[in-house]
C-alpha cells in the first residue's frame, strides 16, 4: 500500500477511531486488567467474540446519525414512550459520570506515581482541562486533538513487546477457560466479570457519540442532505463510515487483549490477582516487568483519559440535549447551545468531585460497567428497530448481514446480563 493511499485512509478516519479509542479509558483498562489478573487468559474469548459485534453495532450508530440528521436520542425518542426514553438516558448519564469520576480518579493517580505530588490536584487540574477543552476549542480543533490522543494507546503495545508472552498457553486457556479458573472462583464471580467486559467493550456512550459525530459532521456540510440521493456519493460515504468503524473497532480491541495479556503473564503469573485501578496495575508492574512498562503504561493511563472523558461528558451532553431538543453539537459556540455544554460542565465536575472521594474504585468501576451491559440491552433493541424501519431511514435501512451482527450482539449482551443477574439469585 503507497504512503498516497495510507494519507487518504487516516485521512477519512475520525467519529470510528476516536470512539474505539475512547473505549479503552482507564476505567476500561481497569476492568480488562482485573480480567488479565485474575483470569489469566480465561476471558482473552469475550474480546474476540466482541470485535465483529461491536464493529456491527457502532456502524449502525453512525448509519443511524448519517441518514437521520439526528442523533441517538432524538430517533429512540420517535420509537420508545417518553419515559423509557428519558430513563435509559439518565440511567447513561449517570453511568457516564460514575466513568468520568473513575477515569480522573486513575489519571491523578498515574500521575503521582510518575512525578510526586497529590492526586488531587492533578484531577482537578485533568477535570477542568477537559471541560476547557470543549467549551472553549473549536470543533475542528477537538476532533484533531482527540485524534492525536488515539496513540496514546500504542502504550500499550510497547508493554507487550518488554515482556515475554506463552501464546500456546494464551490459546488453550481462551478455547475451554473454564479448566484453568483458580478453584476459589465462583460462577458469579466470573459472570459478573464477563458482564463487566461486555459493558466497557460495547457501552451505550459510544453509540451515542459515534452517531452524534456523524450528525456533526453533516451540519458542517449543508450539501450532504441533498447528495444523499446521489447513489455514488451514498455509497462512497456509507464505505467511508464501515472502514473507520472497521479500524476504529478492531484497534479498540486489539489493545484491549494488550492489556489482558500484559497483567495475566505479570501479575497473574506472581500472584497479583485483585486490581482496584489502571494505577494500582501500573504500579503492581513497577517490580514484576521494570521501569519502563510501568512508565508507558502510566502515560497510557493519562493519554486515554485525556481521550474518554471528554467523549464521555459529550455523549450525555448529546442524549440529554436530543431528549429535550436542545442545540447541541461541539462545532456551535457556548451561547448557542448552553444547555448542551452545561451538561458537559455538570457531568464532568460532578465526576471530578467523585473521583476525589474515598470509594472503592474497583466496585465503582465494575457497577458501571455493569450498568452499561444492562441498559445496553434495550437500547441496542431499539436501535435494531430504528434501523429496519424505512420509515425512519428511509432507503438506507441495513443490510441482512449488518442485521446479523446487529442482532448477534444484542443477544449476546442479553443473555450475559441474564446469567449475571440469575447467578446472582
């Protein structure tokens, strides 16, 4: 492939990328080192069997935005009852704020262990960067930035090239996991686990941002409702949108299982099985694989931070604002959306109060992840009508296989939420 094509792929790339980006947060890598610590390669198969599902989701997120104009919360509202609207978008909210709180809580953290210092000041400091960000940069320049804080993820990938991993092992263990589990697991330990896998790998916050980025991106180009008629231009921009949800997704998970395999054959491997934080992985890393996996993985920690919280502020900014029909979009100033932008301020002070109190971070981080897997269910539900209905999409309804993926993951998320909660009983 000529350096001419590579510039055209990176150059399309953005609402895919930055939302799989955004996915691997430190509340994320958390819960993907908890797994690694705890199970050793026992839930490497939750990120295989999610790649292809969550790549069929997310592109049904952005097609939605694309061919509506509006976003997530806007179509669900013509499909649900008000109530059910307004609760599955406060149920997100709060999700997406308990995130927040735990995201800054380990970026404070990261940084402590690297430089000195008090935490608190350094999340107060990432809390109010973050809110600066997007009230006061133009939407270009948060695009480009965020862009930019996707490499923070690489980190991760230098982790695994400093230390050594048995992939025999790592393929035998993720075939029949459930003959390697530690013999003081329990069958809800483990449910609880994969649910919370399941929730930050595919998490309604990243439905919600996809589309809304999409419809972003058409304001900016008043031309693009009318060309939509255009066959050449739909199908050139529908392909535009399925390779960005492609690498965006594939990239996601792919750093996820970085992270899996990096705690399973470091901590695991010297008897670190309970991880409260990114931080507290980082620093366990600190003996076990030396100085410099723990450096980039700290980096990592404030890089993909950096990244999430303000996808994750701006996806509850947009669902509000398109319950109650707010402006909103990141490319209209302050005046013109203060509903929207208030929301990004609330959601994100209140998390950076939270993420100065003492709880327990790792019981914080699983419940929302938890929170996400359960309300992830009827959401995807939805969206699943919204995108068979012509009524709504008009001729850009989904395709049988798009409906296949579609469909698998919403079964998949169901049918883990169920077990948990029957496990539970």
């Amino acid at each position: 492939m000529n350096s001419k094509k590579i510039n055209g792929i990176v150059r399309h790339l953005g609402p895919g990328l930055i939302t799989g980006a955004a996915d691997d947060d430190p509340s994320g890598i958390a819960t993907y080192s908890q797994a690694g610590s705890q199970f050793r390669f026992g839930l490497v198969w939750t990120l295989l069997l999610t790649t292809p599902l969550m790549i069929g989701i997310q592109m049904l997120s952005a097609r939605i935005g694309w061919a509506t104009g509006e976003g997530l919360g806007a179509n669900i509202a013509k499909a649900c009852p008000r109530w059910l609207t307004v609760s599955l978008v406060a149920l997100l909210v709060l999700a997406n704020t308990i995130n927040i709180a735990a995201d800054l809580g380990a970026m404070g953290e990261a940084v402590r262990l690297l430089v000195g210092g008090h935490a608190a000041l350094y999340i107060v400091g990432f809390g109010v960067l973050s809110m600066a960000g997007q009230v006061f940069f133009s939407y270009e320049g948060t695009v480009r930035g965020l862009k930019w804080l996707t490499l923070a993820l690489f980190s991760y990938v230098a982790v695994i090239l400093s230390v050594s991993i048995p992939w025999k092992q790592v393929v035998v263990e993720s075939i029949s996991p459930w003959n390697f589990l530690p013999a003081t697991t329990s069958v809800n330990d483990y449910a609880s686990i994969v649910v919370a896998v399941l929730g930050t790998t595919i998490s309604p916050y990243l439905f919600f941002w996809q589309a809304a980025q999409e419809v972003e991106d058409g304001l900016r180009r008043p031309d693009a409702r009318n060309l939509r008629q255009n066959p050449a231009y739909m199908a050139e921009h529908l392909y535009r949108i399925k390779q960005d949800t492609y690498i965006g997704m594939i990239f996601s998970n792919a750093i996820a299982l970085c992270v899996v395999l990096a705690t399973a054959v470091t901590l695991n491997e010297h008897g670190v099985t309970q991880i409260l934080t990114a931080a507290q992985a980082a620093e366990a890393l600190k003996p076990i694989a030396g100085e410099f996996a723990f450096a980039v993985f700290s980096i990592g920690i404030v890089g993909t931070g950096l990244l999430a919280v303000p996808v994750l502020a701006g996806s509850a900014a947009f669902a509000v604002s398109d319950v109650f029909g707010w402006r909103a979009g990141l490319s209209r100033g302050f005046h013109e959306a203060r509903g929207f932008y208030g929301i990004i301020i609330a959601a994100t002070a209140m998390g950076t109060v939270m993420g100065l109190l003492e709880v327990d971070p790792i019981q914080a981080l699983v419940w929302s992840a938890i929170v996400n897997g359960v309300i992830a269910v009827p959401i995807m539900f939805v969206m699943m009508r919204i995108g068979q209905s012509a009524e709504i999409m008009g001729h850009l309804t989904m395709t049988p296989r798009h409906r296949f993926f579609g469909w698998s993951a919403t079964a998949v998320m169901a049918l883990a939420v169920a077990f948990m909660l029957v496990t539970e009983l």
